[in-house]
C-alpha cells in the first residue's frame, strides 16, 4: 500500500482495513481516500477473503473529513474532488462482495459516521460518541449521510443526530439500531474478529449473495446488484461456456439451455 495511514492485514479469511491517522482522530484527507479505494479492490481481489473488518488506530474511530482538507477549495472543487470522489469511496466501501464488520473503537462522528455506515455490522465500545455535526459548521453530510444512514437506520434516528445536533452514546445508538453490539472499551477490534470468524464459517457464496439480496430489498444497490447475480448465474451455465467456445472457434454457437 502507498499511503501507510490505510493498513490492510490478513489473518486467513478475514482482512482488516485499519484507518491509520491518530493523530487526527483519524480523520480523511484526499490521498486516504484513494488508498481506501485502493484497498477495497485488493482485499476484494483476494479469493481467500470472506469477511473484513473496518477500524481505526488509536482513541477514535474517525473524525470523518479533515477540514483542513478541503476548507480552502473552490465550491465547485469541493463539490466533485471532495464530495463526490468520497461519495464514491465509501460506496465502493458498502459494496464490497464480502460482508463487512466495524469495530467501533472511539468516536465515529460526521463523515466518521459515514464510514462506520458502510458497515455491514457495527460494534462500539461503550465509551464512544455516534453524531452528524454538519449543520453546526453550516454543512451538509455529503458521504451518504442523508442517504444510506437513512436507508440502513431509519429517517428519524438521522434528523436527531443531523437537524437536532444530538450526539448519541452507544447505549442510544443501540437503541435507534444504528450500532448492533456494545462492548467493553478496548475490546471492539476482538469481537469484531469473533464476530467475522463466525460469518467465514459460513457458506460464502451464499453470504455473497444474501449480503447481495439483502441490499436490493433495501433499496441501497438494485441496479449493479442485480446485474451481478444474473452474471453469476449466468457464468455457470452450459450455455454461457458453448457461447464462449463457439466465438473462439468462429463457429455457431449450439445452446442446449444448460443451467
């Protein structure tokens, strides 16, 4: 990996993403963003992993984007560099064919909360803050806050934190369904590695494809969803391979309607 504040570590089927900054509460800058990007497609490249987990080095979690980032671009530059390449990192975060876990080790607040909304499944310690404080710095989310997070948690959960400035525990974040487990301070990163253990016993072309079905009844992915599982069936019929032979062989193809 080229920019070390993004660590990727292997242990058998399970890869953990570490944001690595903790000296800015882990916060994002644009070349962090890329080597998230980055990331994305070597674990997703790699056949061995099944499941990956999702945290941050030190006592946040994140802080989401550093403001000193982006504070001095353009409007237009803020608007597509900004917000719209980190719109589409943190999708391709969310979209990763495996399932995957955040181990919720400190704050996870504005664009952090994002980050932590890309999850599958969220695990805080007890001690961490959960908020959306955009509005106060006179700003909107702009890393799926106002789409995913409602999506996944529900409409009013996101007004509290966004329109209210309410800044949840993780005992409140528990209840709105917004973190799935509570752990003890300093065990996050260890349940999340429990927790993805038991998603890699279990069938992983199936998990690909609930994680997959899953998205589409939320409505979060219907189209680039349903096209992959219609290519997965498709490649693994006999018509597909006789299709693949024939236009080598220059010849016509011989359907049989093989499934």
């Amino acid at each position: 990996m080229a920019d070390e504040r993004i660590r990727i570590t292997i242990d058998g089927p399970i890869a953990t993403l570490t944001v690595a900054r903790p000296e800015k509460l882990n916060a994002f800058d644009i070349d962090m963003l890329k080597e998230l990007a980055a990331a994305c497609d070597a674990i997703e490249a790699n056949t061995a992993v099944r499941v990956a987990i999702l945290t941050g080095e030190g006592k946040a979690f994140s802080a989401g984007g550093d403001i000193r980032a982006w504070a001095g671009m353009e409007p237009n530059e803020f608007g597509h560099a900004w917000v719209r390449f980190g719109h589409r990192v943190f999708e391709r975060l969310a979209t990763l064919r495996m399932p995957l876990v955040a181990a919720i080790n400190g704050h996870a607040l504005g664009g952090g909360l994002e980050l932590a909304a890309a999850a599958d499944i969220r695990i805080a310690e007890s001690q961490v803050k959960i908020g959306l404080p955009e509005a106060g710095l006179g700003m909107v989310p702009g890393w799926s806050g106002t789409q995913r997070l409602v999506k996944r948690f529900g409409a009013q959960a996101v007004r509290r934190m966004l329109l209210g400035g309410e800044v949840l525990t993780a005992a409140e974040a528990a209840s709105l369904g917004v973190v799935d487990q509570i752990v003890e301070t300093g065990t996050s990163v260890q349940a999340a590695q429990d927790y993805a253990a038991r998603i890699a016993a279990r069938g992983p072309a199936a998990t690909e494809i609930s994680k997959l079905m899953i998205a589409v009844a939320n409505g979060e992915d219907n189209g680039s969803a349903v096209e992959a599982l219609g290519s997965i069936l498709v490649a693994k019929t006999g018509d597909l391979k006789e299709g693949v032979a024939a236009f080598t062989g220059k010849r016509p193809a011989e359907f049989k309607g093989e499934w």
